[in-house]
C-alpha cells in the first residue's frame, strides 16, 4: 500500500520525490530481473550452434513499463486514475510497439495510438480524486457528497453520446472509404450490438436479479422474425422491428411462466434449457426456418426506404454522393447506436417508475415485496418481457445487417458471453454495462490487431486463439479485485438532498 | 371491549397443519378495531403462523379469517360471503374481505393489512427513501398508467411521486430519520431499521398492521420509544396494530387486549390484567404442570 493512501498526505513535491524514487527503484529491480531473460537470448546462428545475443531495448522497455507503472501507483490516490494512467501507459507502450518492433511506419495509427496514450495518462493526475467508498461515507455524515454530482455525470454521458455520434465520421476522414469499414462495423456495430444485449439482459439480471442463461433465445426470436416477415411477406424492417420485439417479449413472458416459482440453480438451468430449445427448434423445424442452411437473401436495410445502391433511385444518387457500401454500413451504425439508446433511456426511466423500484425491490427481498401488495409474478414477467423485447430489436437488427442467418449464430456461447458482460460491467449498472461490452467485444477485435506478437513469439502465433484463455484469465482476476463489477455501486433511483452511491456489498444479487 | 362491540378481524376455527404437526390448532379470536391487541405465547405456540396465516404467506387448513374493513359487519354478510367463492364482499358498513381465500399481495394491496417481519426484512440495498417509495406501489403504479404514461412522462405520476415523498418524508419525521433518508436501509443500526420496517408498512396506509415482535433486540430506551410510537399510530392514525411480542412491558403497558396461545390453542383471552393473573397463563410461561400449583403462584400474585 502506497504511502499516498494517508489520510494526511504529504506535501506535492515530497511526493512527487518519492515517487521518483520509488520509480527509479521498481526500474532498477526489473533491470535486474528482466536482464537474464530478456537482455541475454539464446538463438543458432549460420552454423545451428546457439550464440548468445543481446536485446537491450527489451530488457529497457520492461524498465520503463514497470517503473512508470510504479509512479502512477504511488502518484495516485484512486484506483480509478490509476487504471487510466495505467491503460494509458500501454496504449503508448502499444505505439511504440509496432512502430519500433512490428516496423509499422503508418503515422496515423503510431501517432494516435501514442497521442491517446500520452492523453490518458495526463487525464489521470486532474481525474484523481479521493476514493469515493458509500459504505464508510454513510456511517460518516460528515463528509462531503460522495459521488458525481448529477450535472457533471449529465455532461459526461452526453460527451460520450457526442462521440458515439463522431465515431463514423471521425473514422471515415481519418481511414478513408475502404479503412473505416472495419472500424465502424467490427469494432462500432459489433459493440453497440452487445452494448444493447447487455443493457437488454441488464433488466432481467441486474435490476430484477433473476438469472437468465437463455438470453440469446430471444435474440434469436428477434432475427428470426424479422427474417421470416421480411422474406415471406415483404414486410419493411419498420414494420418488422416493432412485430419483432413484441413476438420476443411473448416468448420472455411464455418463458417467465414456468420459471415463476424457481429461484437460483433452478432458475439458471430451467432457462438455460429455454435457450437449447430454441436452438434446438430452428435448427430442426426445417420447414419454417430452413435448418442449419438457414434464411439467405434476407433484404437489406434501407434508408427509410431509399435503398443502399449504385443505381438511379440508391441513396448515393439521390443524396449526390459517390457510391459506396460504406453509406450503408454507417447507417446501420446509426440505427443501433439509436436503438441501444433508447434501450439505455428506457431503462433509465424504467428505474425512476414503481415497476422498476418493484424490480430492485424483488432483488432485494420478494418476501418483503409481497407483504407490500405487490403483485411479484406480474413484475417477474414484465422484467422478462421488456428484457426479451430489447433482445429482440437486437435480434431484428442483426438479421438486417448480416442479411443471412442460421442457427449457429444463437448459441449458449453468445448467452454466456452477454452475460459475462453485464456481470462483468457491474449488475446493474448501464454505464457499467457499456464499458464491459466495449472490453470483451472490443478485446476479442482487438487481439487480431497484434500482429507484431508474431515478431515475439513467431509467425504460426496467432492471438485471437487465445481469446478464450484471456478472458478466463481476466475474468478470474475481475473476480478476485472487483467481484461485483467494474461499477459495483448502486445509484438510488430518487433521493431528498444528495445522491449517495450504495456500498456494493449491501445491494443483493437476487435468488440467482 | 372493543373487540367485542366494534371487532375489525374475526379469526374463527383457524387450523394449520404441518405434515404431523399441528402449529394453530382450533384458534378463534377477534381484535377490535382501533385497538392494540397482543398476540403471546411460550416460543413455538405457533404465533407467527398465526400471523402468517392472517397475512396470507400461508393457506390455513381450516378456519375462516373474515376481515372487516371499513366498519363492523354483520355475522349475516360474513356468512353470505363465506357461502359463495368469492373473496370479497359488501356489507352495510363497508368491504368484507375473506382474507384465508386471498393471496399474500391482495391481502396488502386491497385488504389493506400491513406487516412487518420477526427478522427484519428491509431492501437493505435501496435507500431509507426508496423503501418507503416502494411501499407506496400501487397507487404510484395506477398514477404512472401501469408503467406506460410514465414511461412516456405524460400523467400524473410526478405529481403522484412528489405526494409519496411527501409522505415517506412524514413518517421519517415521525421516526426521527429524516436525516438519514438518502442512505442505504442496511446502513442502519439495528433500531432504527426495526422503526423503519414499521414506516414502511404504514406508508401503505394499512387498516391493520401485525408486527411481529417488534421490540426484539432492542435496548429499555428504543422500547420505550417504541410504546410511545405505536400508541401515537393507534390514537393518530386510527390504525388497529396485532402484535407478537415476549417483552412483557410491551404488551402489558400499550395493549387493549391480549390473546394468549399455547401448543397453537388459546388458553387466555381478555384485557391485560386479566391475563396478568390468569393462573392457565402464568402456568404456561413459568413451565408449571401442576394445575394446583399454578393456583398457588396466580394466588400469591393478587
């Protein structure tokens, strides 16, 4: 433990001195460690003899990793700074990487991977404030607000709706046409998608506290029946969207029945099973779905319907733009993003109604709900359905954007993965949510950007195949630092004269 | 005698039945309307089932729990009531409610029978204020259109939801935590939750509220705070409160009216200095088996 985490911490250049200090001897440590191994390398020469050689800018970039890492521990106070000084250090370490190891000369990527980098360790020293701890602050009354006031969260999320809103443009200019695909559909739509799963499954989970395993059966529903209205009936996705989520919340509640009385294991394997079925069904009911084939040539979103096309009536033509199938693909970008959002709002209000207190309330004690008129098999089938309902907008919104589906895309693996997310991101919590899916969704894109590993560790090493390696390795740490989330605080839905975060530990899981 | 002239809730022939054992056995007995009545009993006389009985957490074997809510029912409308299969019934004086026939949450909602419970049962992770707001469900859940409205910002509910604060604000006055209304429930010491769990229940402005000992745990100053407020909800707020409770200064300085179980049958029934010295009840808490000698210990005592 740091000596900065006093209560009566020393002056700045007292510490500033000691961090120096402390940083200079962490460098020196790793030095020394680092030096047998990373400084001295075996490898066969011409003659298949091995002959020692040297690489003195390993052994030197693990001395300044470290001892930059040991300065922003002891620099900052909380753990929040110093997650982002130390993120911010990687970033930098990152551009230095494949520029001096990977030889990527491109400046735009070396230069904004380091720029960012630099930013989000300078943004670290003005984000250092002291540890916000509801628990400890509750007993004492005295202390000031212990949490963001609200303006300054209202500035935050509408910064981050800002940019959201920037981020295919942004991309697009700094890419170009042919670059930016890959970052707004791999990384942006791909995330926004898990972003509004989780937030979806957040309901059900995180608000209600009832496990649900079988998330992605209602994904599914939501796919499918876009899939099928569109193809069959040549409904338009505007129609179908709505049909969609209304036929998921169905199946939310159809399933809500059933699992009325269970709780914890029970609940967890009964709608677990939910999920099997539904794959099970629309791999097997051929006639309707088409089986493992699945449904091809589902149409194409459309621009209120102005199709994405080169020809006359295309939306490139009528807008006087050069045509290019990034137009669609930005606009796909845009119909999530507002679709996730207004998951996100409806959510957010939701929380502010009594059915949503009635859902914490559940979470809570269902004993105590009961015993307080409310009726608790009703606010356990609404969590299911208006989960299931955004499940399902997410469902319709990946079959137009894939234009094909197949079962294989509705498997346990994707139920596991969008509730590792919301577990993951805090139960509960939106923004929490949010961060989580941009890590685990953003990570698994990312590993494929590592190519200059292979200098490290060889041509045949291929990151993406550890993905599942990484995660369970991060997941077990998560769980060891932050077992309640990485929001783990729960923001009250009202309050008389400030909003005090509730400690993590007080806040139930549910019976599940 | 108000549980006789004026009763509010008849609980007639109760049985409850657990496999082989008999937890209420027979229980009959009222309690008047705008009185305390104290439910005792040696631990396991089957008092909190009792309780849960009448609160609908479970379905007595046999009995009737007929409720009268808004003013004396006649025994005519009760047995009217009881011969169809409904749940509730008019009579001149108002609602009739057959409680042993209704679920847990309609008991709460329209009954309007509060509870609190033996170990507390707060929403230990909501806020003071949020427990109180939720207590208020199902008015605030008709003000926001059952959620569509709401959603949509349109109706009354922000008007409805300043009125619950208003409310939840009134009865933290009254338990004198007002201060503490933005913290987490399970940040409170132990007697001050114990007070809250009875703010919350009578935020549903109940008719009747069972408290199921409510002065547990709590040190000779927080009951004597206790009595005074349970009076005040008695003589202010025209609620009739059923007790549990085993401390004796509870119940003989604040109750109308005592019931006595033992075995889950009733051994005593009257007002407080009647039981004080009813020889079958001194009999059953100081474990004498000998009628002759419970005789002797009821004599020395008056």
């Amino acid at each position: 433990m740091p000596a900065g985490r006093d209560t009566s911490s020393p002056p700045a250049a007292h510490r500033l001195n000691h961090a120096l200090r402390e940083a200079g001897f962490a460098a020196l440590i790793a030095i020394g460690l680092s030096f047998p191994i990373l400084a001295l390398g075996a490898e066969p020469d011409i003659n298949n003899q091995l002959a020692l050689q040297t690489r003195w800018s390993w052994m030197f970039t693990a001395a300044v990793l470290i001892g930059s890492a040991r300065f922003f521990a002891v620099m900052l106070d909380s753990s929040r700074a110093r997650l982002l000084a130390i993120a911010g250090l990687l970033c930098t370490a990152f551009g230095f990487g494949t520029w001096y190891f990977a030889g990527i000369a491109d400046p735009k990527i070396v230069g904004g991977t380091i720029a960012a980098g630099v930013l989000a360790m300078l943004a670290a020293f003005p984000a250092d404030k002291p540890e916000k701890n509801a628990h400890s602050a509750a007993k004492t009354p005295a202390r000031p607000a212990t949490n963001l006031s609200s303006t300054a969260a209202s500035l935050f999320s509408a910064a981050g709706i800002g940019a959201l809103i920037a981020f295919p443009l942004a991309m697009l200019w700094w890419f170009g046409s042919a670059g930016s695909l890959k970052w707004i559909n791999n990384y942006g739509i791909q995330i926004l998608i898990f972003v509004m799963l989780g937030w979806g499954l957040n309901i059900v989970v995180g608000l209600a506290g009832l496990l649900d395993l079988g998330y992605v059966a209602f994904y599914a529903v939501g796919a499918y029946t876009y899939a099928l209205l569109a193809t069959q009936f040549d409904l338009s996705f505007w129609i179908c969207l709505p049909l969609a989520g209304i036929m998921a919340a169905f199946w939310g509640i159809l399933l809500g029945f059933p699992v009325l009385r269970l709780r914890g294991d029970y609940l967890a394997l009964v709608t677990l099973a939910f999920g099997e079925i539904i794959h099970l069904v629309l791999t097997n009911w051929s006639d309707l779905t088409n089986g493992e084939a699945g449904i091809l040539s589902i149409p194409r979103v459309t621009f209120f319907g102005i199709p994405f096309t080169a020809g006359e009536d295309g939306f490139a033509h009528l807008f006087g733009l050069q045509f290019s199938p990034i137009h669609r693909t930005i606009f796909l970008f845009y119909l999530i993003l507002a679709l996730a959002l207004i998951t996100n709002f409806a959510t957010l209000r939701l929380r502010r109604l009594p059915i949503g207190r009635a859902w914490e309330a559940l979470r809570e004690d269902e004993i105590a709900c009961r015993s307080l008129g409310i009726n608790t098999t009703n606010t356990k089938l609404t969590a299911f359905a208006l989960g299931a309902m955004f499940g399902g907008f997410a469902g319709s919104f990946f079959a137009v954007r894939q234009g094909f589906i197949n079962p294989n895309s509705f498997t346990f693996m994707e139920s596991a993965w969008i509730l590792a997310i919301v577990v993951l991101g805090g139960m509960g919590s939106q923004i929490g949510v949010a961060l989580a899916a941009i890590v685990m969704v953003g990570g698994t894109e990312a590993l494929r950007e590592l190519d200059f590993l292979k200098q490290l560790f060889g041509q045949d090493f291929n990151p993406v195949q550890y993905r599942m390696l990484i995660f369970g390795l991060a997941m077990v740490l998560m769980m060891i630092w932050r077992p309640r989330g990485f929001v783990s605080t729960r923001t009250p839905s009202i309050f008389l004269k400030e909003r005090k975060a509730v400690a993590a530990d007080l806040v139930g899981e549910g019976h599940g | 005698m108000r549980w006789q002239s004026d009763p509010l809730l008849h609980v007639e022939h109760l049985t409850m039945r657990f496999g082989g054992i008999l937890a209420v056995n027979d229980l009959s007995f009222t309690a008047g309307r705008g009185d305390i009545t104290a439910l005792i009993g040696p631990n396991g006389a089957g008092k909190t089932t009792v309780f849960n009985c009448i609160t609908g957490f479970y379905k007595p074997t046999e009995g009737r729990i007929a409720f009268a809510r808004d003013g004396r029912a006649a025994d005519a409308d009760v047995a009217a009531l009881t011969q169809t299969s409904k749940r509730h019934g008019r009579s001149a004086s108002g609602d009739i409610y057959l409680l042993e026939r209704m679920p847990d949450f309609e008991i709460s909602a329209q009954a309007k029978v509060a509870r609190t419970f033996q170990n507390i049962r707060l929403f230990q992770g909501m806020t003071v204020l949020e427990n109180l707001i939720v207590a208020q469900h199902n008015p605030l859940m008709q003000a926001s259109g059952w959620t569509l409205l709401g959603l949509l910002g349109v109706g009354p509910y922000r008007a409805r939801e300043r009125d619950a604060i208003e409310k939840a604000k009134f009865w933290l006055n009254k338990i004198n935590l007002l201060e503490r209304a933005d913290d987490a429930a399970g940040d409170l010491p132990y007697g001050d939750q114990r007070r809250l769990e009875i703010a919350r229940a009578m935020c549903m402005d109940p008719v009747l509220l069972c408290l199921d000992e409510p002065a547990a745990g709590l040190n000779p100053r927080e009951t004597a705070d206790l009595n005074t407020l349970l009076c005040m909800l008695r003589d202010e707020q025209n609620t009739s409160l059923l007790l549990i409770e085993h401390d004796m200064n509870v119940v003989m300085q604040i109750s109308d009216h005592v019931v006595v179980l033992d075995y889950g049958t009733k051994i005593a029934d009257g007002a407080p200095a009647a039981i004080r010295s009813d020889p079958k009840v001194i009999a059953a808490y100081l474990g004498v088996a000998d009628e002759e000698e419970a005789q002797a210990v009821a004599g020395d005592r008056t």
